[in-house]
C-alpha cells in the first residue's frame, strides 16, 4: 500500500486459518503488517477473528513462543 502523503509504502500480507495456520516467515522490517484472519469454527454468517501485528508485536510474540 502506498500512501503519497509521505511517499512511503507498506507491505500488508494476510494470511487465513481454516484448520491450521499456513507456513509463516514473519516480518522482517518496519515496513509490514502482518494479519491473521481466523475463519476456524466460524459460521457463515460470523465475523472471523482479526489479529494484526506490526515487527514489534512479532518480535514479542517470537519471545513469548519461545522461538
């Protein structure tokens, strides 16, 4: 995503769960965002579960999992 009041660009990647999560690297810089959508034991008419994380929110849970 490019925002060009600052000329700066924002790499999103979004990645869904149905029974697993798929194969996940991470971020690697300051310029992701990472989003987990859930859709795992949701009805078709529920809203999924929305977990964004930026590199510091990755870092920490990277620490919390013992990575």
């Amino acid at each position: 995503m490019y925002n060009p009041q600052t000329g700066e660009e924002l790499r999103i990647e979004v990645k869904n769960k149905t029974r697993e999560w798929p194969s996940i690297k991470g971020i690697i810089d300051n310029q992701t965002l990472l989003i987990f959508v859930n859709f795992e034991n949701k009805k078709d008419n529920e809203r999924p579960d929305f977990y964004i994380l930026n590199t510091k929110d990755w870092q920490e849970f990277l620490k919390k999992c013992n990575f």
